[in-house]
C-alpha cells in the first residue's frame, strides 16, 4: 500500500461526518438533527384560499384619509367633515384662502388619485388603474405574508403559490392535529391590521343609542371592545396610524400581573405623528385597534415619543405570540377566507416513501452490480465513492433541516447516475490509455486530467438549472433542486477527488498483469 495523500484523508472525513450526521434521519432517532418529510411523504394540511379585494380597496381609502390628515394638519391647514363615504375621501377646508395650498399639497403627494373639488369641499377616490394594482398587490402581498408567517411559526418548508387570478395555495406538511390545524389556520387568516384610532369624546356617551348608520354620518365607527363584546367605542373612522408603520412586535410581559402583552415598535414617521398626536391630545383617549376590536383605549396623560406602543388584553403566551408574529409579518390588506380544506393522510406518505425507497434501492443495487461487473476492483472504489456520496447527501440535508419531498427522492435517485457517471467518464479515459500502452500511474493521471473537464462542464451546467429552480420554484420543486444540487457538490468530491486519492493510495497493489481484475479489461497490452 501506497502512503496515504490529503485526498484519502479528506474523503475519509467526508465519509465519516456523513455516517455520522445520517444515522439519526435514517434511524428516527430522537436525538440529532433530522431531514424533515414533506407533504406528499408524511402527510398534512391543504387549503385552496380566496382573497377578499374589495377590502384591499377601503383600506387604500383609509390609508389616504390618513395620509390627508397628516399633510394639512402638518401644514396649519383648518378643515372639517374629513371622512370616507361612497368610495370616497371628502373634507372641507375651512379658511378659503388655503385653498391654494391645498391643491398644491394635492397635486404633490396625491399624483394618482382622482380630485374632484367643488369650492371649499374636496373629494379623492381611486382610479381604475389604481383599484386594479391594488387588488392584484392584495394577492401578491397575501402569498408573501402567508408565507412568512408560516416561516416564523416554525413549519418546515411550508408551500405558498398564487393560483390563478385570486386564489392561495397553501400546502403545510406534518399538521396531524385538530388543534394544530385550527392555529394555523386561525394565524394564516388573520389580517393583523393594526390601527390607532382617536375616541370621539363629544358622542361617546351616546355610542350605545347610536347605529352605524349614523356614526358615519359623522365620520366615525363603531367598533366591539375585545374582552367585553358588549362594550363599544366610538372612534373616528381615519385612523392617527396603522400598522404598515410598524417595524417590529415582541411579546412581554406586565410587571405586576405578569400577563402577557405584546410590544410593538414604530418606524420614525409613525412615531412623529404618534407623539405630535398624544402631545395635542392630553386628556383624550386613544384606541389600539386590530382587526377592528379595540383591545385598549387609554387616556393619554402626556405626549408619548420614541413609538414604542403596548397591546394589552386578556392573551395567552401562545396568542400573544402569534398576535406578534402577525404584525410582524405585515397585515394583510385584504382578509383571506378558506375555499377548500383537506387533510393529507400519512397512508399516502407511506405508499409514496415505500415506492420511492424500492426505486432508489433497486437502482442503487443495479447501478453497483453494473460497475463491479463491468470494471472490477476500479467498479468497487467507484462504488464506495457513490455510498459516500449518498451518506454525505443525507448528512447535508440533516444539519440544514431540508424537507425531502417526492420530487426530492426522485432527485436523490437522479444524483446515483449522475455520481457513477463521473466515474464512468475517468474509467473509461484510464481504460483508453492502458489500451494505447500508457503505464498505470500515467494512465491513472492522465485519465482524471482528461475526464475532468467533461464531469466539470455537466455538473457546473446541471447546478446553474438546479440554482434557478431552487430560486424560482416553490415547494416540491425546491426540494428536488436542493437534492440534486447537494448531490451534485458531494459528487464532485467523492467521484473526483476521493476516488483519484484511493488509485494514489492503492498504486503499488495494482499488479500490470491484472489489469481485468483492477480495471474490467480482457487484453493486457503490457505497458510502455
């Protein structure tokens, strides 16, 4: 035997750290870190959802009565009987002779928007181009957020698709209970809008003899207190500010009662208009206000800076948890109802793992038979390089905490070809020299040189496709580009390599005379 070189030694590593980090996927062990199955393997929650646009469109509205307040109370501008109403954001300015100022104010920050005026009295409402991007940013911000969301729960590789014009796909492998189901869902469907709204002081007394109806007619709303069904609020409908000036939301905890709350942070917008606010509001109450139920109206007894807002309310850490990570994720500007369920059984899982184990252990078993009989001992090393090359596939995907999906296994089985081909193109090239006469250290380096830059050029062409597919591709589709490039990779170490240092390590066994037993061929030419 030959001195041992780094290329043994590194592939003995490889080979060991994949053996090790494999045991606890392929025993399901509880111990160590696992590869997770997907959907189709071990089975879980399906949900086909549909998306409500029109409330995408009143929120726009909102948001521009808010943005309206802002501007003309920044600028000292009077006005009055600013409200929504029939699709559209109407006041009235008081002083005629900001008039000018206003349309100038206007035409600066509301360039899209439709301005109808008749003399004092202005109305805004969306264009038809507008309400068209706005539905179709509703969906597209729905997907990003439902996926985010499910992300931050802690689901492994959950998937998230538009379908069509305006429904969700959504597909969560290993949700087995009802509880389990009823909180996701309850978190997916949330809207986690976030508004702070002021209390109208001069009607609140009369909020409980008040209809809907007529709360817009002044410009406000009625909204449910969320402990006390039966305690309203009535609260101007254009709220201070919402949630899309949110930057961050934590859980914490009450000093005295140790309940939880959650903590929310305002980028430096929100927190100039919040503390402009309760600095001329003293006195007043201001409402914390998500997905329309008031959870807290607090009379504010100073100005407030630095945006750091609570919201309290009668939460379990659980709730309080995904009520954070809802406004985290961003609100949803329109809600998100459920078209159609079905629940996945692990029976499915398990036929699919049966078939897709036969598949791979078939191939593999074939592929190995193949090479011993067709290259001898040259069959064997490449053999041991493609059960490496498997063990430090599944180690990989272990330590990631990758999700193998059925695509996934189908690229698993894929990889076995692709890590015995390469050994295939060198024997072939050391073959082709021992037959041309070279001796075995020429033909044995002389064929890795020839052969690389033929393995070089599949495997860097096959990992761009699986790059784009992994970063373009959803679910199953990134599980079977994750595979195929891992393997790809761990290919290129063991068939290249580690296969080349054991033909170094082994070079002075190889007898000339044997070359059939050593490299599968029937004439022995000698060698020059």
């Amino acid at each position: 035997m030959g001195t041992l070189n780094y290329r043994v030694v590194i592939f003995a590593f490889a080979f060991i750290f994949g053996v090790v980090f494999s045991i606890p996927s392929l025993t399901q062990s509880d111990s160590g870190k696992k590869i997770t199955l997907g959907l189709d393997l071990q089975g879980g929650l399906h949900m086909l959802l549909s998306v409500k646009t029109e409330v995408a469109l009143e929120s726009k509205l909102k948001s521009i009565g808010t943005s309206v307040k802002y501007v003309l109370e920044n600028d000292d501008i009077v006005f009055d009987d600013l409200k929504i109403d029939n699709d559209l954001v109407s006041f009235e300015v008081l002083d005629e002779d900001d008039i000018p100022k206003v349309d100038k104010l206007l035409a600066k920050d509301f360039k899209d928007i439709i301005l109808t005026k008749k003399g004092s009295h202005y109305a805004l409402s969306l264009s038809q181009k507008m309400a068209k991007e706005t539905e179709k940013h509703a969906i597209d911000q729905a997907v990003d957020t439902i996926r985010t969301r499910l992300n931050m729960f802690g689901l492994a590789e959950p998937t998230v698709a538009k379908q069509g014009e305006d429904k969700i796909l959504v597909e969560i492998p290993g949700v087995k209970t009802a509880q389990e189901e009823q909180r996701i869902r309850a978190l997916i469907a949330k809207a986690a809008h976030l508004q702070m709204m002021a209390v109208d002081e001069d009607r609140a007394n009369r909020v409980y003899s008040m209809t809907q109806a007529e709360a817009k007619s002044f410009g406000d709303i009625i909204l449910p207190d969320v402990s006390e069904k039966d305690k309203k609020y009535l609260l101007s409908s254009i709220p201070i500010l919402d949630g899309s000036m949110l930057t961050d939301a934590k859980v914490g905890y009450e000093r005295k009662t140790n309940r939880p709350l959650v903590n929310f942070t305002l980028d430096s917008q929100g927190s100039k208009i919040f503390g402009d606010f309760t600095g001329k509001s003293v006195g007043k109450r201001m409402a914390v206000v998500l997905d329309d139920e008031v959870y807290t109206a607090p009379n504010i007894v100073q100005r407030i800076g630095g945006g750091r807002v609570q919201i309290t309310g009668n939460f379990t850490p659980q709730e309080a948890n995904d009520v954070a990570i809802a406004l985290r994720s961003g609100s949803l500007l329109a809600p998100v109802q459920v078209e159609e369920k079905r629940s996945v059984g692990p029976s499915l899982g398990a036929d699919n793992i049966k078939a897709s184990s036969i598949a791979l252990v078939v191939g593999f078993v074939l592929v190995i038979i193949f090479m011993v009989l067709y290259y001898g001992m040259a069959g064997v090393i490449a053999n041991v390089a493609l059960v490496a090359n498997l063990f430090l596939l599944l180690a990989i995907m272990s330590l990631a905490g990758a999700t193998l999906t059925l695509p996934g296994m189908a690229g698993i089985v894929l990889t076995v070809g692709m890590a015995v081909d390469a050994n295939v193109i060198i024997n072939e090239r050391i073959r082709e020299l021992l037959h041309e006469g070279s001796s075995i250290t020429k033909a044995i380096e002389q064929g890795y040189n020839n052969a690389f830059t033929a393995i070089w050029d599949a495997n860097v062409t096959t990992l761009i496709a699986s790059v784009v597919l992994f970063a373009y591709g959803t679910g199953p589709i990134k599980g079977f580009a994750l595979t195929m490039s891992i393997g790809i990779l761990a290919s290129m170490l063991t068939a290249i390599l580690g296969t080349h240092g054991i033909y170094q390590w082994l070079l002075p066994k190889i007898d000339k005379n044997r070359l059939n037993y050593w490299f599968g061929i029937k004439q022995n030419k000698g060698a020059k």
